[in-house]
C-alpha cells in the first residue's frame, strides 16, 4: 500500500492497488462514492474506466481514482479494499479521507475526470458522466505525443442517460429532499406513517424508524415508499438482513443486504413511472436513492 498526493504526512491518503511509474501520462478521477459498491465512480462509469486501462495501459495510460468519502462507513480502508476486490479494479484507488486532494484541486463535482500530461499538467477536465468518446480522444492526443502509433479507438457505447429522471434522493435529514411524509423526528426511534398519494420523485416513510443526519436506521415494520421516474433504481444500503421489494404492486425478488454498499433494485427496459415500496429488516441502515 502506497501513500501518495496530498495528505500523505498525516497518513490520510492511502493508495489500494499496484504502483504506477510516475512518467506516464494520467487520468486521475475524483469521485465520491456511488453504484455499484459505493466506493467506486458509478456503474456507467466503471467500464469505460476498466476498458481505457485495458486498452491504453501498455501504451502508458495509467488511471489512479480518488476516493474522497461521503458517508461515514465509507472512510473505512477495509470497505475500500473489499470494494477494489469485489469489482475487480485493477487500477490504483486512492482514500482521501480530510478531502486532501478533493480541495487541493479545488474540485466541486462528481464524478471529475482530471486528464495529466507526461509532465504533470492537468490538460483536460470533464464533470459529471458522458462525453466518453471525448475524453477517449483527449487521451489518445496525449498518448500520441509519446509513442509511434496506438491501438484503434474504442467503439463509442455511451449508456449515459439522456432523459429526464428523478435526481438523487438522500433520506437522512440533513440534506433530505422530495420527502413528503409524516413530520420529521430527528435522532430518535419514531413512527411514521404513508401519505394517501405521492407526487413524483416524492418518497415517504412507514413504520419505526430512527432519522439521522446521514441514514435512516429502520425499526419494526420499517418500510419506505417512492414514486420515481427512471430506467433503474439503486439504493445505498448498510448492515445485513433483507429488503422486501414490490413494484407498482407487483412483489419481487427479495434483495440480500450484506454489507455497506449500493445495491441495485429495480432495472426495467426503460425509463419509466413506478411506485416503489420497500420493507426493511430491522436494523438496516438507508443513505440515499440514485437512478439510471
């Protein structure tokens, strides 16, 4: 395990996965957590991230991602470590817990992607997902100017979603948003109860349930309903136990909490309406819902 970047004299910037030369050119992506395992830059993401390094590697493409946590178990180097291990990630991920190398960029999004040059200048910069055929081409320019001839590009296959979709929903209260059930008790074991109707992109909660600044711990007979738009639905989940899912009605397939991560659970063909309820063992910890 190698320390490197900002932080390292404090020790808050550990590095998870095999060293790289230091004269290569590098993608660097800042990310805050998300699907597919929380600890990663996001389920579209992930294989365009996998294919560059695949592809480029030999040509000295080296890809080093920052982690820079959101939720509290994600400052943990083991969930870091499990994570790399689980997904198969063969580049160098970084912990950057004091937001070291998240500030030193003076970064305000997720995901970044930082493209740097052989002599260490930042030569590209893109927010947010898509444009991957273009930051493809940018990294090609960059390999170019150091090497006699490069493998062909990569076939464009951008799944980034273009139409509209609910945003991301936290449920602790302190950036909580579209939540439209009964009144709020904060830090404490309290019963709620569901709304007659839910607006879209509105969620509300059933049951006991303890509200926290960043989760929501559930209780006996904790259960949550959504009225969401989008193709899927994932929800970052921790602890161990089950989580009931029904779709517009329709009872599906259990889905087996067995750690701190995002979890996937609902994919449908397209994008489209759904009333989501869900029913929590107790004991289970929710953050937050994203889709795609």
């Amino acid at each position: 395990m190698d320390e490197v970047g900002p932080g390292r004299d404090r020790g808050e910037l550990r590095c998870e996965g095999q060293a790289r030369a230091p004269d290569r050119q590098v993608e660097a992506r800042l990310h805050r957590p998300r699907p597919a395992a929380c600890l990663t830059p996001g389920p579209r993401a992930l294989p365009y991230l996998e294919r560059w390094d695949a592809h480029y590697r030999s040509q000295g493409l080296v890809i080093l991602g920052i982690h820079s946590p959101e939720f509290g178990f994600e400052h943990n180097l083991g969930n870091v470590r499990a994570a790399v291990k689980r997904l198969h990630v063969r580049y160098p991920v970084a912990l950057d817990n004091d937001f070291g190398t998240w500030n030193a960029f003076g970064n305000q999004y997720w995901p970044a992607d930082y493209l740097v040059d052989q002599a260490g200048h930042v030569r590209d910069v893109h927010f947010g997902e898509g444009a991957y055929a273009e930051t493809e081409h940018d990294i090609r320019l960059l390999l170019a100017a150091g090497t006699k001839s490069l493998p062909k590009a990569l076939p464009d296959r951008d799944r980034t979603p273009t139409e509209a979709r609910t945003p991301e929903s936290y449920l602790g209260y302190a950036r909580i948003s579209g939540y439209a059930g009964s009144p709020l008790k904060t830090d404490t074991a309290a019963g709620y109860s569901f709304p007659q109707a839910l607006a879209q992109d509105a969620f509300a909660y059933a049951g006991t349930w303890r509200v926290e600044s960043e989760r929501i711990l559930a209780g006996l007979d904790a259960r949550l309903r959504l009225h969401f738009h989008a193709r899927t639905v994932h929800l970052v989940l921790g602890g161990h136990g089950v989580v009931g899912v029904t779709l517009n009605g329709r009872k599906h397939a259990d889905v087996d909490i067995t750690g701190d991560r995002l979890y996937t659970l609902v994919t449908q063909k397209q994008a489209r309406d759904g009333l989501l309820e869900l029913r929590f063992t107790p004991g289970l910890s929710a953050y937050a819902f994203t889709f795609g």
